[in-house]
C-alpha cells in the first residue's frame, strides 16, 4: 500500500506563492507517474499536473507558466511551486501516484488564495 502526505498548504493573498509537498511511503516512487489535483467547493476535481518517471511534465491550460511540479526520487517527493496565485485557485489540492493503472491519494492539503 502506498500512503502519500500532502504538506505546505495555508492562506495566502493573490498574487502570492506557495510550495506544496508530498511524501510518497514507497520503494517504487521513481517509477510511479506523480500528479496534484485539486478540488474547490462544490466542483468536480481536477488534475492539475502530472510528471512522470522521465521527468515530463503536463499541467492544465488555467496553471501553465504559474504552477512548476517537480520530483525528488532520493527522497520520494513531489513538489508543486505556485505562483502568481489567483481567488480560482483556492481548492484542497491532493497528491496522487499512479502505477500500472492503480492510483494512490493523499488526504489533501487546503489552498485559500484571499486578501
């Protein structure tokens, strides 16, 4: 079993930049494909970027060129640096690993972008 915890959430104006990060507790994690989502009240969730093992990245049109994820094989990590934040932002963001057709999730981290 795979568990995943989301960390680096908070309040933060618009405009501003967080860092999310997730730890993954695998020993296949540099080999997993790794993505965030995230979900606002009362909408569907969304993927919002993906990398995979080789490193190739793909991000949702609303976050290109604000949004940068990244991986830590050594330390089975996955990081979301946001920046540029915007109110439509705001949302739980949740980590996610997928392998062989078998997703993980964490437990979500909340994003509030607010004045």
């Amino acid at each position: 079993q795979v568990q995943l915890v989301e960390s680096g959430g908070g309040l933060v104006q618009p405009g501003g930049s967080l860092n999310l990060s997730c730890a993954a507790s695998t020993s296949i994690f540099s080999i997993m494909t790794m993505g965030w989502s995230r979900q606002a009240p009362g909408k569907q969730r969304e993927l919002v970027a993906t990398i995979k093992s080789g490193g190739t990245t793909n991000y949702v049109d609303s976050v290109k060129g604000r949004f940068t994820i990244s991986r830590d094989n050594a330390k089975n990590t996955v990081f979301l640096n946001m920046n540029s934040l915007k109110p439509e932002d705001t949302a739980v963001y949740y980590c996610n690993a997928n392998f062989l057709r078998v997703e993980y999730w964490g437990q979500g981290t909340q994003v509030t972008v607010s004045k």
